[in-house]
C-alpha cells in the first residue's frame, strides 16, 4: 500500500489534464481508501450500452451514474449518498482488444469486490442474441440487492 500512497501522491504533483489520468488518480484513491473522493463521470465519453442500460434502470426506478470507479455503470443505494448497491460491467470493444486489458479487468474486480462492490457482467453476445434475458438478469440482481437492503435496514 506504500507503493500505492506514493503512486498517488506523484500523481497529485502533475498536472491532470487527460482524463485517463484523472480516472486513474480517481481508482488509485478508491483502491487505498475505500472512500469515492471524486465520482468519475465522463459524460462525453458514454456509450450506447451505458445510455441504454440506465435508461431501463431509470424507467425501473433506480439511479445511475457512468464511470465510477472503473465501472461502467454504477447503481446508487436508495438512501446512502455516494454509495453502491451494484456496478455494471460490459465486454465492450476495449475488453476483447488485449490480453493485458483481460488481466487488468479481473484484478480490478477482485480488488473491487474486496471493497464490497457486487459487479454484474453482461457478455454483449448475450445481450445481442437474449436482450431480454439479460435484463431480466439485471434485475433480478438489483432485487437481490433491495432485498438485503430492506433487511439491513431491519436490523438497524
């Protein structure tokens, strides 16, 4: 974790005018601390399956914000600001162009999931040939997490 402490400190030493950089300060800080201090949102920069994704989330009642953390779509906790009740994940054109970028990906989930995200992956040929069972899919998963929700809450 030192490694990483300096890691972000030099970075907040430069200048950050690109915003990969930015998204890697932004995840290097999250790694260390488990704390979001900047939610990561590149509006410019979403692409059609995060559009569509939240819209069919949005039209189910949930919330939605692009980038955060890595993640391409980020679904917010119905009463925790700032806080996750699942990230969404898709093998778009960057996932399938290197090998490296696979390893990346599944690191960055394991360290992710050490944090307490529930990911959820959608495989984009299943979502071509099954569009509806993936959804399907989603929100069942997005029940699951209301339910633990509500009995959280309970327990309170």
């Amino acid at each position: 974790m030192a490694t990483l402490h300096l890691l972000i400190q030099e970075l907040d030493n430069q200048e950050l005018t690109q915003q990969g950089v930015k998204i890697l300060k932004s995840y290097l800080q999250y790694a260390e601390t488990g704390q979001l201090t900047q939610v990561v949102n590149r509006n410019t920069e979403v692409n059609d399956f995060e559009v569509v994704i939240s819209k069919i989330l949005h039209e189910h009642g949930y919330q939605t914000v692009f980038q955060v953390a890595g993640i391409d779509v980020g679904v917010l906790h119905p009463e925790r600001e700032n806080e996750y009740i699942l990230g969404i994940e898709y093998d778009g054109v960057y996932y399938h162009s290197a090998k490296s970028i696979r390893e990346r990906e599944r690191l960055r989930t394991e360290i992710l999931a050490s944090k307490g995200w529930k990911i959820h992956r959608i495989w984009s040929v299943d979502w071509f040939k099954n569009r509806e069972t993936e959804i399907n899919r989603l929100l069942q998963a997005l029940s699951e997490e209301d339910k633990s929700i509500k009995v959280e809450s309970l327990s309170r």
